[in-house]
C-alpha cells in the first residue's frame, strides 16, 4: 500500500512551547508533531496540565507572553505559519483558522449584537458588500439552529442562553469559511443535554463544510463521538496517537489504558476504578525518559531504559504510542509486544 | 523562625523589591528616619527640651557647614539655641508616634466595621455605608479640627493639653476609617460566598468566630498597602494641625509645630529654622508613599 | 419498614430567592418582584449506609437542596429530619450536637480550603470547634491519622493549601469532612472539578472510607456515569422538583420519566456502540419563569393538554420507584430499554 498521502492540511513538527519564569524555563509543550488532513477532525485528549490547550493557541497564534514557541514547525497547507508578523497572521486567524473556545460567555463581545459581530468577521477576510454579508450572516444563523435568524440576528449576546450563545460562537467561528477550526473545550461549561446538540451540530457542519477541526478536550466521551483520529498528551508529549476507536477499544501507552479505565462506565459495573496512583508531573519536575514512568506499573518489563531514554512515537497495534513496550530493536525482552508482527510493514499510517 | 524567613527570602514580594532600586532606597530612607526618631533622647546629639542647657548665645546659628556655623549644632540653632537637628528627632517621634498610632486605631475601627458590614450585611450594612458616605463628604482636616475643637471646649485648655496627643489620634483616626471599612466589605462579600466560609458555617462556628479567623487574614493584603500610604497622610494631617496651631501643644512639639516656630523667620533671613523640618517631612512622607506604592503593585496578582 | 433506619428525611422543603431590583428600581420601571423558586416541593429519605444522589443539570436546584440539608439555608417550606430530630424545631445545643454528625464535601478544591491555614489547622477545625478534643497532642496524633485515611502524609499538616494539587485538596476536604466521626456526608460535585484519573482516585477513597465507616452519602453530580458507579438509588431533579427516584440499576435500565430517557440519551457514547438516541429537545428554560403545569412539558415529546395546566404529583410505579409524569401515570409512555 504506497498511495501517496494527500497533503495534510495542518501539519506540526516537532513544536516546543516554553515559558521563562524566574524559576527556570518551563517546557509546557515537549517537542509534538501531528498533522490534519482536510474534513478531518482531530481529537487532543488528555488531563488539566498536559499541554492540550496551549497547542491549540500556538497553532492559532494566541500564545500569551511570555509564552513561546521555542523551535518546531506549523504548517498550514504546506506554508509555515510560526514565523509570521503578527500582521500577516491576523489575516489567517479567521479566515483560515477559526477558533471556539470554552467560555462563550466571554467570547462574545457584550456591547456589540452578533449580527456585528459576524458581519464584521465576514467583512474582515471576505471580498463580500455588507449586504451580502448580513445575508451570509443570517445564513449561518440558520445553519447553527438559531430560530428566528433575521430577528435574533440584532440581538446582544446577553440575550441568548448558554448553548445558544454557544453556536452563536461556532457561527462566528465558521463566518470567514475557515478550512480549520481549533476548538478548545467546546462542551465543557455546558450542560449535557446541550453538549450533545452542540457535538451533533459541530459534525454536521464540519462535514458539510469541509472543515478540520483540531478538538481539544478532557472529555473523553466528547472525543468518541466526534473525532476521527485521537492524539493523547501527558506532560506536554503525545504518547499516543491513532484512530478513535482503536485508541479507546484497544489503548496500547499504559496512561491511555489507564485513563480508560478511569472513566466510569454506564454499562458495566466495577467494584474499583482504575486508578493511576500519583498526579502528573509538573512542569518543572519532569521525569527524565518517559514522562510517565514514575506511575507506570508496566516498567519492570521494559527496565532502566524507561527512566533514561524518552521514547518517541512507536508503532503499537493500530496506533502509535511513545512506550518502550513497542520497541522492537530487541532493547527488551518484547514481553507483550502485539506490534512485532507487523514490524515490517510500511508506515502507512496517516500521521 | 527559619522555616519564615527561608520563605520570605523567597517569596515574588522580596524579588519584586530587590529590583527596584527605588523601593530599596526608599525603604532605607524610611528606615533611618524612623530609627533616628525611635532612639531620638539617646541619639540626639542634645536635649532641646532640657532648659539647663539652652544657652540664648547660641540662637540663630546658622547650619555647620556655613561660615558662621558651629560644628555641635549640625543643622543650627532656632531662636532659643535649640539644636535643630536634635529637635527634628523629637519631633519626628511626636509625629511618627500620632501617625502610627492614629493609622492603628483607624485600621482597627475600619476593618471591624467594614467585616460586620459585609459579612452581616443587611440594615447594618445599610446603616454603616451611609454614615461613611456621609463622613466621606467632609474633608478629613475638618472632621479632626472638629474632633479637636469640641475636646478643648469639653476639658479646658489645662485639662486639653494632657490629652492633646491622644484627642490628635482619635480625630485623624476617625477621619480616616471609612478607606479601611470599604475595602474590607467588599472584599468580605467575596469571601463570604466562597466554600471554606460555607464550610465553617456547616461545622458550626458562630458568625464572628468565622468572621475574624477565617475571613479577616484574607481580607488583610489591600489594608496592608492603604496603610502604608495612610501613614504619610496622617503625619500630613497632623503636621497641618499642628501648624495650624490645633495640634500637639508647643511641649511635644511635632515637625509641624516646628515649621510653624520656623515660619516666622523665614524671611529675616534664619531660613534654616523651617526649611529642615519641611525637608524631614517630606523625606519621611515621600519614602513611606514610595514603599506603599511599591507594595501595592507587587502585591497585585494582575500585574504579576 | 424500620423508621429508624431512616438516617435522614427531606419532607416537601422549598426554597425560595428574592432576586428583585431595589425597591426604587421597581417602583420606577413597575415591574413585578423577582422569585427564583430554586426548589419546589422535594421529599426524599435516606437509609443508613446508603449513598443517594441527586442528578440535574443546572438550575435544577440540586445544590440548593444539599445547602438546605446541611442548615446553610433554611427552608422556605418543608421540612430537614436528621435522624428523628427537625432540624428547625431543635434548640441551639441540640443543632450544635447534630453538626457534628454530618459534614459536607464542596466542588471547587480551591475555595474550599482558606489559603491562610495550615493544612493541619484546617483538618482540626471540627475537633476544636466542638470541643471533642482539647489535648493538643492528641489533636495532632488524630490530624496524622486523618491524613493517612486519605493518602496524604503526616507531614503535610505544615503545609498551605496552595501546595496541593486539585485532588491533593479534595482529600484534605474529606479529611477535614471525618475528623469528627460524622456518620452523614452531603457531597456537592466533589469531583466535577477534577481530571478523569484524579477522579477515579477520589471516588475509590469515598467507597473505601464508607465501607470502613458506615457513612451515608448525599452525593450531588451531573455527571450520570460518576453517579452510576457510586450511588445505590437515583433522584433526578428538574427545575426544582424530584421527577424521579429509583434503585441505580433500575433507572439506568428502565428510565422512566421522558426528561431522564433525554438525559440518559444525551450521555456521550464512550464505547460507540452506535446506539440509538433521541434528540435532546430544547434547553432548561430561565427558572424565574418555568413553564405552567408540568415544567418539563415544552421539551417532552410526551406532553398533552393536561401536562401544560397540571403539575405531576410524586407517585410510585410497579416496580418500587417513583416518577412524577402524567404521561406515566396514564401509561402512555413505552417503557425503554436504555441502551
């Protein structure tokens, strides 16, 4: 199988985000690569301080000093995108990168109606009258499920509720027809009936529109019904990375599989939780090698090379994962190794 | 002990002050003029007030560095051979003492009120507002002139002049509360909703008990810092007094009463007489405002 | 039925929140007070040993409930029995006596814990407040041991509370819950605020400590899954009202109110079995004006003439629970399966 791989539409190399403080340099962001291709959406998982977040606002360009992408690359559709002026960047975040984050109550400004608000981002990046872009706007309005769009479309975000106000952002989100939305916790601050209308709409749209979507989030749950593919971080790296099903039905990293764990279950029922003992680590005591190897209960089968060596993302199963486990240049004894028969296929894996 | 000076050493307070060097001059400054003022009857080269040895030959000499000065009267004599430079120790006692003093006694009322009104709330709350929206509305050297002018008619000069120093304390302190009494309530309604206070209550501590263990220590950071700047304002305060006569009588006699002395002879020449006590003051105002405002800034979490 | 099994019964309690503009403000714009009706009539009872939670979302009155329990409001109506005692009609000493049988957990680790104490002191706070220990010594041995329960170490009694991690705090708030051998926990969200992992280790300590213990638990969540694996019986609430109560297995089986077959249905499908799923009508509509009759009845697909003009009493089905819907009570709902 060596179809060529379509160009992905975002692409990250190797991106380190690091925050000088008096206390040292502190690396929030260990040198990750991932990519999105077009229409795909792109689930980053993992728990509060692992780095999710941040990724998100280093690829849109909303790293807030001091805050900064230290070395690595972005690209979007083939073109770096770190390296831009603030100016050049301000035409590409809305026009090619949209953004939702959590909190739509503070991502809606409350002096301007969103009818202004759209029309203005409509305006910003579209060659479009303003007539048209009213039009455009009440469009959109339609399309995110607001009732009434031509009335509503004059009224202040304080007029809308949680949810509604939640696809308000999304429309103006998808205003400019961005190819990539980064959504950063879209669901959370909402109630669970409302989430799930809120993750109905946001496939419907995505795959309507063609657009990516980069969803950072801790809900695991959010992650299985709408991601394609799933990138889990811990400590700022990504151990492990690959098809939503396959990473939540057969999580190969010892944290996934103890994350899954982690979350009860409706249709079974445990006695116990999995529990991983301990907390992540933080960003100024990182373990030397794999991150995770403090709390990692599968260590005695790989030995020391855990606590020296950081392993980098190993084929595992279907998936991807940064474990010693999967290393298959006879460095361990391979205990339970599912990845060495398939050692020698080639890396077709989309990455 | 060790383990609170390990932590003061490193706290983001002593790193914000070791790199202003501004603050730490500042801070120095304060610290001599204070020192100089606690130890004045054993630091000062003399005793201004010791009538024994005031000598009239020696008044109106001008500062030691002049041509006509003398090298035991550093900073010249007044008009009754009084070493200036000793007389601006004692006085600087007398006004760091009412300004202390009176920034305690308002930090006190202010912070009490200002807890009852926010964690009480209701009439209470009403009834306290209103009173320090009604005082806010005077000038703060009215009231105490006020304060002031109903204890001597109360107790007669004789009877006034005993007192007089601590009559100064309660009327800048009560003119100077309401800054304390606001800041707390507001603060304390943001206290008083969140959790551990909730917590207190579910235990079962009475209203006052969480009051002052519970919400008071987290109340205290901006009190700190108007503090601070309150102290410069009430030894302006009290210096206005006492330049205007109202103040501590002419036995204590405070940096404002002895610029006012000085003033008489400004412009026959003996300018040294007011001038050094002015420029104390104002070190000694300046340096305190300087910290207050440094402290106030460090201690803002936004602009972290 | 042993009453005295009873450990705590809630009888019709309401409560209400004045949320008017000032006087001035209303006599100039003439518009009508403001009543936000938080809780609207609930009765329940809790059985010794047992955990019972009570699922919404928001604006369902759930925490308000929990804050009614634990004396922080007093009800509007109704009425707080905490084993056999009226909680409003008990003399001073005799509540002073009764706090120290119940504590309560809060949501957010970080408001929960005054950053100006020690650890140490925070954890003691009940044994000195009512006086079960004077000998400081002995406080200090019992802190140590608190702290162990949890999995925290003796030596953290020195330290703030800003030294912690978020679970780090929710075990210092159960410590501090224990230290006066409670017998009754009301739990709000304890671990809403926490990370998946973190939560995990939480609520495996809180079904350890009741098995040792013999704690009983009011354990308030929105979160259904959290509520599945820790709870014996269920009481969903919505805008204010009970709509719902049975065994855990029982509801999560065979739901029958049509607002807990939406929540149910709108719970994200981790192990994407592709079930089916009805369509989440609607949003929680504002609560200061909730809708006549049965305020589910804008969202329920169920709802006839009788349900926008008549309110749904509580009343008890075939198999043990409770529901409050006509629809029910007419059979006119198919009893589902849920997936």
């Amino acid at each position: 199988m060596t179809t060529p791989l379509p160009l992905p539409l975002l692409e990250v190399r190797n991106l380190r985000v690091q925050f000088p403080t008096r206390r040292g340099l502190l690396t929030a962001v260990d040198d990750i690569s991932l990519s999105i291709a077009p229409g795909e959406v792109l689930g980053v998982v993992g728990e509060s301080g692992a780095g999710k977040s941040l990724t998100g606002a280093a690829i849109i360009g909303l790293l807030e000093p001091p805050g900064r992408i230290a070395s690595g690359e972005i690209l979007l559709n083939g073109r770096r995108i770190d390296n831009l002026s603030p100016e050049e960047f301000r035409k590409i975040r809305g026009r090619e990168i949209g953004a939702i984050f959590q909190d739509p109550l503070t991502s809606l400004n409350p002096l301007y109606t969103i009818g202004r608000q759209i029309t203005e981002t409509i305006l910003t990046h579209l060659d479009v009258s303003p007539a048209e872009a009213k039009k455009r706007a009440i469009d959109l309005l339609n399309e995110v499920g607001i009732p009434a769009a031509d009335k509503r479309i004059d009224h202040y975000p304080h007029q809308f509720s949680g949810g509604m106000r939640q696809r308000v952002v999304i429309s103006l989100a998808l205003a400019a027809q961005p190819k990539l939305i980064i959504a950063d916790e879209p669901t959370t601050a909402l109630d669970v009936s409302i989430q799930a209308q809120i993750i109905t709409l946001l496939k419907k749209l995505c795959r309507e529109h063609g657009t990516s979507i980069m969803l950072v989030t801790h809900d695991m749950g959010v992650i299985a019904e709408t991601a394609d593919r799933v990138a889990v971080m811990y400590a700022g790296r990504i151990v492990e990375i690959g098809p939503v099903a396959e990473v939540i039905h057969n999580p190969q990293h010892p944290y996934t599989v103890g994350l899954m764990g982690a979350i009860p279950d409706l249709t079974k029922e445990v006695e116990r939780l999995t529990q991983i003992d301990g907390s992540m680590p933080r960003l100024n005591a990182i373990p030397s090698g794999c991150a995770f190897n403090p709390r990692c209960t599968r260590k005695v089968e790989v030995g020391s090379r855990c606590t020296t060596e950081r392993p980098g993302l190993l084929p595992a199963g279907k998936t991807q994962a940064a474990c010693w486990l999967y290393a298959n240049d006879g460095a361990n004894d391979g205990a339970n190794n599912p990845a060495n028969h398939n050692v020698n296929a080639p890396q077709t894996v989309a990455v | 002990m060790n383990d609170t000076f390990k932590r003061m050493r490193e706290s983001d307070l002593w790193y914000s002050f070791k790199r202003h060097p501004l603050v730490i001059v500042a801070a120095a400054a304060a610290l001599i003029c204070i020192l100089g003022a606690l130890f004045a009857p054993w630091l000062a080269p003399h005793n201004p007030f010791d009538l024994k040895t005031l000598n009239l030959l020696d008044a109106f000499t001008p500062p030691a560095w002049t041509s006509a000065g003398k090298a035991q009267f550093f900073l010249g004599t007044d008009d009754q051979g009084r070493d200036i430079l000793s007389t601006i120790m004692h006085g600087s006692r007398v006004s760091l003492t009412v300004g202390i003093c009176a920034v305690a006694l308002s930090m006190v009322i202010g912070i009490t009120l200002g807890l009852l009104s926010g964690y009480l709330g209701g009439a209470l709350d009403s009834f306290i507002m209103r009173v320090a929206d009604v005082q806010l509305s005077f000038p703060a050297i009215l009231i105490a002139l006020l304060i002031d002018g109903v204890a001597r008619v109360v107790m007669g000069k004789d009877g006034h002049d005993d007192v007089a120093v601590y009559v100064l304390i309660f009327a800048i302190a009560a003119s100077g509360w309401v800054q304390y009494a606001r800041t707390v309530r507001g603060s304390t309604l943001v206290e008083r909703n969140k959790e551990y206070v909730q917590a207190a209550r579910v235990i079962g501590r009475k209203p006052l008990a969480i009051m002052f263990s519970h919400v008071l220590p987290n109340v205290m950071g901006p009190v700190l810092v108007l503090a601070t700047l309150h102290v410069g304002s009430a030894i302006i305060t009290e210096a206005t007094l006492s330049f205007l006569g109202v103040g501590v009588p002419p036995t204590q006699p405070s940096l404002g009463t002895l610029i006012r002395i000085g003033n008489d002879f400004l412009f026959s020449g003996e300018w040294w007489i007011t001038v050094f006590p002015g420029v104390m003051l104002v070190i000694l105002v300046l340096s305190i405002n300087i910290l207050g405002d440094w402290l106030r800034d460090a201690l803002n979490p936004k602009l972290r | 039925m042993k009453t005295s099994n009873v450990l705590l019964e809630v009888r019709d309690v309401a409560r209400e929140f004045d949320v008017s503009r000032p006087w001035l403000n209303r006599v100039i714009e003439n518009q009508p007070k403001a009543i936000l009706k938080a809780v609207d009539g609930v009765s329940f009872s809790i059985n010794r040993g047992e955990t019972l939670a009570l699922v919404g979302e928001s604006g369902c009155g759930k925490s308000t409930i929990a804050r009614v329990v634990c004396g922080l409001y007093t009800p509007s109506r109704g009425s707080v029995i905490f084993d056999g005692v009226d909680m409003a009609k008990a003399s001073t000493s005799e509540q002073q006596q009764l706090r120290k049988r119940f504590q309560m957990i809060f949501q957010d680790p970080y408001a929960s814990l005054n950053p100006r104490w020690r650890v140490g002191k925070i954890i003691a706070e009940p044994i000195v407040s009512h006086g079960i220990m004077t000998d400081k010594e002995q406080i200090k041995k019992r802190v140590d041991e608190l702290l162990t329960q949890v999995g925290l170490s003796p030596q953290d009694q020195e330290k703030f509370p800003h030294e912690f991690s978020g679970g780090q705090r929710q075990r210092i708030s159960i410590a501090r819950a224990l230290s006066s051998n409670p017998e009754f926990l009301v739990c709000d969200e304890p671990t809403s605020a926490l990370d998946v992992s973190v939560q995990a280790q939480i609520l495996n300590l809180m079904k350890d400590l009741q098995r040792e213990f013999g704690l009983t638990y009011l354990f308030i969540s929105h979160n259904l899954a959290v509520v599945s694996h820790i709870s014996n019986r269920v009481g969903v609430m919505y805008l204010g009202r009970l709509v719902e109560m049975a065994d855990t297995k029982t509801i999560f089986h065979r739901p029958l109110h049509p607002y807990t077959q939406m929540l149910l249905s709108a719970i994200p499908d981790l192990k994407m079995t592709g079930r089916q799923r009805t369509p989440v009508a609607g949003e929680v509509p504002n609560p200061l004006n909730p809708p006549s009759g049965c305020t589910f009845h804008p969202r329920c697909p169920y709802a006839n003439d009788r349900c926008t003009s008549e309110a749904p009493k509580m009343i008890a089905a075939d198999d043990g629970s409770m529901v409050s819907c006509h629809a029910v009570e007419e059979r006119r709902i198919p009893i589902r399966l849920a997936a």
